[in-house]
C-alpha cells in the first residue's frame, strides 16, 4: 500500500518545539505493535518499548497526546495516549467502516480513513478527550460503471514490470485540503483522484472525480504548504507525480513529471509524499530503485525534480518528518534510516540506522 495533519504540512516555525518522541506501526507477523523511541536532538533514537499489536498497525497519525493507528489486519483504528516520558496506552478501538484501513489523517473534527479492501472511505468524529465517535463510511464508487484501470501503466518506464490493485477499486488516501474547503481521496484502482466539499462528516454531494494516467495508480498526495489550491498526487505504479490545480469546477490536472532518475529503466514503486521543511521542496519515495526523491516547489505549477539520495534500506514505505529530521521506514530491511534536513534541499543521511521488524508508518510527538 501519510497521514499527516494539515498542519503537519505547513513549515515548522521557530517557536514550535520539535517532537520529543517518534512512534513506528509494523507489519504482523514480524512486527509486534508499535515501537516508541525518544528522539535526542541530534536525531538519535533512544528505544522506549513496544506496545503489543499484532493487527498490522500499519499508519499512524498523532494529534495532542493521542496516536490513532490504522489497524490494517483488524479493520479497526486503535487510540492510544501517551504519557510524559513516550509510553503508549490503549485507550479505544473502533471499527473503521471498511476492510483493510490502510491509511489515516486527522483534520476537521475528524479522523479520515481510507480502505484498501474494499474502497470504502470513512470518517470518524474525535471528540474532546481524543476518543472516536461513530463511524460514518462511503464507497469511492458505486455502481457498474466502476471499472479498474488497466494492469499496466501506460506511463510506467521501459522494461516495468509493475502491476497491482488493477483488479477492483482501492481506495488509499484521505485528508481535508488546509484551508477547509475541500475533502481529497485516491483511487488507485480507477486511477482516479476525489475531490467532494468539504462538510461536517460524510460528503453528501457526489465527488469531483479526475482521471489520472491509465494504470498510474495514485497513492498519495500532499498539498501545497502556503496556496492549497495546488495538490501533487504520487502514482505508484508508474512513479510520477501530478499537480492538480483545485477550482471551483472541479480539478484540474497541470503537470505530470516523473519521480525517477532520467534513463531509469525497469520496475519501480513510488510510495510516500512529503512536504520539505520550509515548503519550498518535496520528499518522495521510490521502492526497489529504494531513494528519495527531492523536488523543488519554485513554480507550483511546475515541480521540477532535483535529485536521488540512496535510503540506505529496502523497500521505503513511508516516512516521518519530526522537526529537521526524516525517518524512513525501510519495510523490507526491517530498519529505520535517519537523515538531516538542516538542508531541505539536500537531505544527509547521518549514518545511523535503527531496527524495526517491517516498519509500516511512523508519527511523531
């Protein structure tokens, strides 16, 4: 198969402190829960513990001393709080309103979930103490005119070998645009990105829906930190990247560039999007070519890709930025790699790397 806040998005600013503790979901069976680190300030993690989870909590959100898990195995999403020194306790699991919730975002009074199973969105009202209502869920589509994609990207590179989540709808991502006005969701398997206005709860209104590149497979995407009307979509079967204006129509797709080197050939999958600190570039990941990508944001219209650095790992899932640190979860080489962004532009990877049985997604508080 990021999420992030929408002020997860936005620059840090100097009075912000930066989080204290980073908080990783793992894959069953190798992993066993989520493993909680104390982050020192030169990034260095200090092991805390593991809290027990064998339902494949595979992403993760945090919001004030709460961490809300996506229960991947479960089809629930766990609330867990943490106490003063990094601990998590379970405090609520409620079902999520689908099958296989592969990721979540926090937003709005809600907690916004997206199912890989059976394309199902949902959205979960958080109430004053961090608990979760009811759960409110739709379909990204809905009747017979829901046809996947074709199983090959019509833009993937030469030699690409890469084919999944063609064969029905998938839905993969969910999050409310930062000036509220707008509630987003990816279809890979329609190659579609939704776009419904944003209400208290479950849209009522149908989607904008906009057709991506055949086979593409859009997964993620992030907003522009200062002008939401920009939205870049990461497609993870044809690794590119497409910017999305968002009108009052409707969206509209700009641009489309790929996130892989020049000349690349064979099979890759891009799989997270990040904001840069500062907002002037974005991170993202490409699994088996196994980097990072960083891309300048000078002209939102026009995302222009910088460079490659290696994430010292296999199979980089997602990551999680924790002030001017970036932590990659590398699923298949179990292990976390840690890299300096006092230069946004120029990620360094810092030599340090920390075991995590399949590491899925990572928060920070």
């Amino acid at each position: 198969m990021l999420s992030l806040s929408a002020a997860a998005l936005m620059p840090a600013t100097a009075a912000t402190p930066p989080p204290r503790f980073l908080h990783v979901g793992t894959y069953a069976p190798l992993g066993q829960g989520l493993y909680s680190f104390a982050i020192a300030a030169d990034g260095g993690l200090k092991p805390l513990g593991l809290t027990a989870n064998a339902r494949s909590p595979s992403w993760l959100a945090a919001q004030g001393h709460h961490v809300y898990a996506a229960e991947e195995g479960a089809d629930h999403v766990a609330v867990y709080i943490q106490d003063a020194h990094g601990r998590l306790e379970l405090v609520q699991r409620q079902p999520s309103g689908g099958r296989g919730p592969v990721q979540l975002s926090l937003s709005n009074g809600h907690a916004w979930v997206a199912h890989y199973g059976d394309a199902r969105f949902a959205a979960l009202p958080l109430q004053a103490d961090g608990h979760l209502g009811e759960t409110e869920s739709w379909p990204s589509c809905a009747g017979p005119d829901c046809r996947p994609g074709p199983q090959q990207a019509a833009k993937a590179p030469p030699g690409s070998q890469a084919s999944s989540g063609h064969e029905a709808p998938h839905a993969h991502m969910i999050q409310a645009s930062p000036d509220g006005r707008w509630l987003l969701g990816t279809d890979l398997g329609r190659d579609r990105l939704l776009v419904w206005p944003l209400k208290s709860g479950a849209p009522k209104a149908a989607a904008f829906e906009l057709a991506l590149s055949p086979g593409s497979g859009p997964r993620h995407f992030a907003f522009h930190p200062t002008d939401a009307r920009w939205v870049y979509v990461l497609q993870e079967e044809s690794s590119t990247l497409s910017t999305v204006e968002l009108t009052a129509a409707g969206p509209r797709l700009i641009d489309e560039i790929s996130v892989l080197p020049a000349g690349f050939a064979g099979t890759s999958y891009a799989s997270d999007l990040l904001v840069a600190p500062g907002g002037r570039h974005l991170y993202a990941l490409n699994r088996l070519h196994d980097s990072l990508a960083v891309i300048a944001l000078a002209q939102p219209r026009r995302p222009r890709l910088l460079d490659h650095h290696w994430v010292h790992g296999s199979y980089p899932r997602s990551a999680c930025r924790a002030g001017r640190h970036l932590f990659v979860c590398n699923q298949r080489s179990d292990q976390l790699s840690h890299f300096d962004l006092g230069r946004p532009e120029q990620p360094r990877f810092t030599g340090r790397q920390t075991a995590v049985p399949s590491p899925a997604g990572a928060c920070s508080l």
